[in-house]
C-alpha cells in the first residue's frame, strides 16, 4: 500500500511472537532480517519498510505468500497451506508442510487436463450453507527439479527470487469462485505406495489447524 519511512518497532498489544512476526490484536508485524519490515493491519492494509533496494525481488515473493495470507485472515476468511484443482467439475483441494509435494502435483494434474486454482494458498470462504475456494494468484510456484521431470522447464520462466532455483509457471484464468468438495491432507506414506485413509473426528479439526498459514498469527490476532 505504502512504503513509509519508518514502522513501529511493535504492534500494540504483542499476544504472540515468533521467529520472523509478532502479531496483536487485527495487527502483524513481519521482520524479515536485511529485507523489510511489513505491517499487515486491520484486512484493509499492507505498509511496507524495504531495507534494501535490490531484495525487492524477496520483498514481493513475502508480499505474495505471507503478507497477502494475513490480510485475508484478518478479513474472516480462512487461509490453510495448499492448493487446489478442479478435477470431473469437483473443486478438491490438497494441504500439506513445506515439501509435502503439493505444487508438484497441482502441476502434474494439470499437465492431465484439470484446472489448478490456487497453489501456496487455499483461501476458504466458510459459511453456514457450505465452503467456498477463492482462487488465488495465476502461477504455480515450481522447484526446477520438479519443472525439469515435468518437462515444463523454459528460458523465459521468472525465479520467484533471485538466487533461488524456484520459478513461477504461469497458469490461465478461472472463474471467481467454487464450493469446495474435498481436501486431502498430503503426507509421506511410509509403505512408499500412495494411499488415502479417511480422517474423522478430531483429526479432522486438527489436520485444519495445522494448514492454517501462517502459523501462530492467528492466536496473535486473537481470531
């Protein structure tokens, strides 16, 4: 929104810290050590401080990926750590950890013929008659060993941030918004074959909070 010459050293009212944020009350503060500083406040705004004028490159991938999730949160809508395709006209999201391969199979369904709707991000809107999946950005965030098996590697893909061998693959546009039918929580299978177990119960909830992103900042903003 902003680049203000200075940002407070705190958010009023600090309720949680962690390595890189300390959030209050509708309010984060992301400190990104050389890079910038971002104040992300009230769903409505996103101050940003840069350190140094050659990272702006880092400064709009944190925009993109931390700082965008905040916002959102904050606006009351649900943000979880994955992606999403629509696959046979059903919207089937897929979360998981960082490494957990979930850009490298929204691509690969996408190289299938189904559409990807979102990657980094599953931005629910969750209301009493069913969930809805707002699609987000138009990339795909891809390591360049995924993009080489793939066979999607090209001169003219941009890195996501200099100096990192991961690049953004443009993806076409998609309507507005789905209802959601299913999310897959991804894990590394043990066997070392793919399986799907049902969860129920708890591990429901639990699998959820685990994905909400980023994590911490929502018992911060007392959401």
């Amino acid at each position: 929104d902003a680049v203000p010459e200075c940002l407070p050293e705190a958010p009023s009212g600090v309720s949680a810290r962690g390595a890189c944020f300390e959030a209050g009350r509708g309010c984060v503060l992301l400190l990104l050590p050389d890079i910038a500083r971002l104040l992300v406040r009230d769903g409505r705004e996103i101050l940003v401080m840069p350190l140094h004028a050659e990272k702006s490159d880092a400064v709009a991938l944190f925009l993109l990926n931390q700082a965008l999730a905040i916002l959102l949160l904050q606006r009351g809508l649900l943000v979880l750590h994955g992606g999403a395709v629509l696959m046979d006209g059903r919207v089937v999201a897929f979360g998981g950890g960082s490494g957990a391969g979930k850009s490298t199979l929204l691509a690969a369904l996408q190289q299938q013929g189904h559409s990807v709707l979102s990657d980094e991000h599953c931005v629910l809107d969750v209301r009493q008659d069913g969930v809805t999946l707002l699609p987000g950005p138009r990339v795909l965030q891809l390591w360049q060993e995924t993009l080489d098996a793939l066979e999607l590697s090209h001169p003219d893909l941009e890195p996501v941030r200099r100096g990192l061998h991961k690049f953004f693959l443009p993806l076409p546009s998609v309507a507005e918004r789905m209802p959601l039918h299913e999310m897959c929580v991804l894990r590394w299978s043990e066997s070392g074959s793919p399986q799907k177990s049902p969860l129920s119960g708890v591990a429901k909830w639990q699998a959820l909070l685990d994905l909400v992103c980023p994590p911490g900042s929502v018992d911060g903003m007392q959401l």
